[in-house]
C-alpha cells in the first residue's frame, strides 16, 4: 500500500525542474494550503528587519528589490504588508499595488508586487511618483517595489532619458547602485536592495532543520 506524505509532495516541487511553480510566493501559498502543510516551512528572510526598521522611522525611504525569480521579492513585499496591520485576504485580492498607512506619520506605503506585472500605461503612471518620492520630493507616499534588474532599469531609462536634468541623472545613479551594489547614496532618499547577492547558507541548517523536525 503507498503512503502519500502531503509534506514530502509539497516539497518535491522544489527539485530542479523547468517549470518549479514553488519559486514564486503567490504560488506557494495556494500549494500549502492545499497540501495542508501546518505549520509552513518558513525562515525570515534576511532583509525584512532592516526593511520593516527604516518603514517605521520617522523619515522612512523608499525601497527597491531587485533580483531574478525566486530570491524572494514578492515574500519579502508581504511580510511587511502584514507586519502593519494588512490583512491575508487583500493581499490575495490581486492588486498590483497595495496601499498601507504607516504609524506614526501622515504618509502611506505602496507596495508594489512585481513592476514587470504593470502595463506601459501603469508605469508611466507610476514612475513619476516613485521617482519624486526617492528624489525626496513627495512626503506622502513611500514605495515598497519588487522588480527584476533589468526590467527596473528600462523602465526608468525610457522614462527618465526623454526629460534629461535631474530624473535622468538619478537614473543613472540607481544604475550605479545596481553595479556597485550599494543601499544608499546620500543624493536619494531610497534602499536597493538585489536580493540574488545574499548567502543562503546562513539559513541552511534552519532549514534542514525545520524540514526534518516537520510534524
């Protein structure tokens, strides 16, 4: 007679296959949920403290995350959505942009998902505002962004490249972050973080261990 493990089929979908829907977190939560996995194999991810910290200052920066599928720009985006106060049921809801007050300051945070989702319209909607907002120039809205390099820099170049002076100049210097992999610089009030320059393996034996010890 086979036995099915719920635990060990939920995992099986992380091997090295082609189409590993468990890189992208969306995805993953529907997986546990319908495996029954209780509780998740988590760890907290090795920016989100640093990310919740400079959000519940008094001068809060925008963030930026980058990195390729799977480095956890979507897990990190959600964790800080719930850590103030957003509920599982609007995050699921699908919006490309979620919307959360801050404490403490008249301002809110935009999350944005995955700017690859966003259409041509979105985005030229959206990039003067994020850009103002790293410019320092908008105190009303701070921007959470998860985006793939090279789908951050296009976008900003054909929007900032066509009015030249100071939006294409920050341009340029968020390309430099990106190569010289640098959080901040005193010019924008903005963290980058590429999440594909972390070493996983701090977390290595917390997660064996979390996977072995499963209930």
């Amino acid at each position: 007679m086979s036995h099915a493990n719920p635990l060990v089929e939920f995992l099986r979908h992380y091997g090295p296959i082609a189409a590993s829907d468990n890189m992208y977190d969306e995805l993953i939560q529907s997986e546990i949920e319908r495996h029954g996995i209780e509780p998740p194999v988590e760890i907290r991810p090795a920016r989100l403290q640093q990310i919740i910290e400079n959000f519940e200052s008094h001068f809060p920066k925008s963030v930026i995350l980058t990195g390729t599928a799977g480095d956890g720009k979507t897990y990190h985006c959600r964790c800080v959505f719930s850590h103030f106060g957003g509920q599982p049921q609007e995050w699921h809801r699908g919006d490309k942009l979620s919307y959360i007050p801050l404490p403490g300051a008249d301002r809110q945070l935009c999350i944005v998902k995955d700017l690859s989702e966003l259409t041509v319209n979105e985005k030229s909607e959206l990039l003067p505002k994020l850009a103002a907002a790293v410019a320092g120039q908008n105190e009303d809205t701070v921007y959470l962004v998860a985006a793939n390099d090279g789908q951050l820099l296009a976008s900003w170049r054909d929007w900032a490249e066509p009015l030249q002076g100071e939006k294409y100049r920050h341009f340029k210097i968020i390309e430099e972050m990106l190569v010289d992999e640098k959080v901040e610089h005193t010019v924008l009030s903005l963290q980058l973080y590429n999440l594909s320059r972390l070493d996983a393996s701090a977390h290595f034996e917390e997660i064996v261990a979390q996977v072995i010890e499963h209930p």
